[in-house]
C-alpha cells in the first residue's frame, strides 16, 4: 500500500540533504511543499524530477482529502517544508493525522531541523527543554509569556529578524534582564552566527547591528544557572 513519507529538508547548506531522503524524493509519485519555488531549487540540485504541488497553511485544510484518496489510490506521496522538518513549526500535523485516521501508514525520517544545532551550541543545559515555537503575535502573546515565567526548563523559541529586538524586549520585562540567552542566526548558513550573555547584552547588539536572517532563541530556565 502507497504511504505517505515526511522528509526534513536542509536548514541552509544543502549538503545536509540525506541519501536516504533524496531516494525517497526521486521515487514518489507527488512531492508536497511549501513553496514550488524554493523547493525546485532543492530538487534540481540534486536531479530530481518527481511533481510538485503546493501545500502550505493556507490550503491545507482544503488539499487534505484530496491527498488522502491519491494514497489510497495508489501513489506514494512525499511532505517537505521550505526548510528543516515538516510539522516543526510548519505545515505536517493535519495531513499526518488525517492519514492515520485513514489507516494510511507514515513514514518519517529523521533529519534537519534548527532548534537542536541551537541547543548544543548554546553554553546553556539543555538535558530538559521546551520548545515554543513562535510567539504569538497579538492575541495571547502576554499570557503565553506570562505562563512561561515560571519555567525551569530551558526555553527554544524561533523568531524573524523584524520581531527579535520587540521579542527579546518582553523577554527582559518577563524573565528579567539578566537571564542568559543565546542567539543563533543563519545556522548552516555563509554567515551563521551565535551570540551569547544576557537579555540585556543582546538586546544592545542588536540594536547596534540590526537582525538579519532567520533566529533560533535558547533562554534559560528559571533558577537554572549563574
């Protein structure tokens, strides 16, 4: 029976690209994506030819049956994001629940995804953590922050560049200006980087030297460290 694969993609260098996860690309019947755009860079790098359709938040919901019934019909179809893991703060978990409730066996590998590289790379404990995600924007921002106050755990986030400095601001207000933190941007990229000390420091680099690129935030839990 055809299944449904979910394959992690690249973060940046596209080296990372597993075997295993190109073979699978080249053998399916239909590749679900974010961004045609951006994921045709990734297959004519490696020669890759399998179809291409859009899948994204925007028209999950209404392409969800639609793919269903191309598995149970026969053809095995392949989930990847712009970049990283499907799911992880991305697209992924509609499509693979509704397969399962369908009796249409998933498969996925294991692979690139930002928060992990960030967490090693922190100087910050890291043997127990939550992950965030993003933020919300607007409604319920200060209530998910204000929850998290009170975390032991250390604390991965993922943020864009126009927001981080706004971020890091409520960061200070909540957990205090002297909580550590890193930052990494880029990961795996030309100009990855990793900055390193206190809300505080960071908040005055960064606006010394405005964000650029795409952010992975590690901040320590309460009462963890010194």
């Amino acid at each position: 029976m055809a299944k449904l694969y979910i394959v992690p993609t690249p973060i940046g260098n596209l080296d990372d690209m597993t075997i295993r996860g190109i073979k699978i690309l080249e053998s399916v019947d239909l590749i679900l994506c974010e961004d045609t755009r951006r994921s045709k860079k990734l297959l004519n790098h490696f020669n890759i030819e399998s179809k291409l359709r859009s899948h994204h938040k925007f028209n999950e919901h209404n392409e969800v049956q639609f793919i269903v019934e191309k598995i149970k019909s026969g053809e095995n179809i392949a989930l990847v994001s712009d970049a990283g893991t499907p799911g992880i703060s991305d697209p992924g978990f509609l499509i693979a629940r509704t397969c399962l409730e369908n009796n249409i066996d998933i498969e996925c590998l294991p692979g690139a995804t930002a928060l992990i590289p960030a967490l090693l790379i922190s100087g910050i404990p890291f043997e127990k953590f939550v992950f965030e995600g993003f933020l919300p924007v607007k409604k319920g921002r200060k209530t998910r922050l204000d929850k998290l106050c009170e975390e032991s755990r250390t604390m991965v986030f993922y943020e864009s560049p126009h927001k981080l400095i706004r971020t890091l601001n409520d960061f200070s207000e909540t957990f205090g200006s002297g909580r550590k933190i890193s930052v990494s941007r880029e990961l795996t990229k030309i100009y990855e980087e990793t900055l390193r000390g206190t809300i505080e420091e960071l908040i005055n680099h960064f606006q010394e030297k405005p964000p650029k690129g795409e952010f992975v935030i590690v901040l320590d839990g309460k009462g963890k460290t010194k």
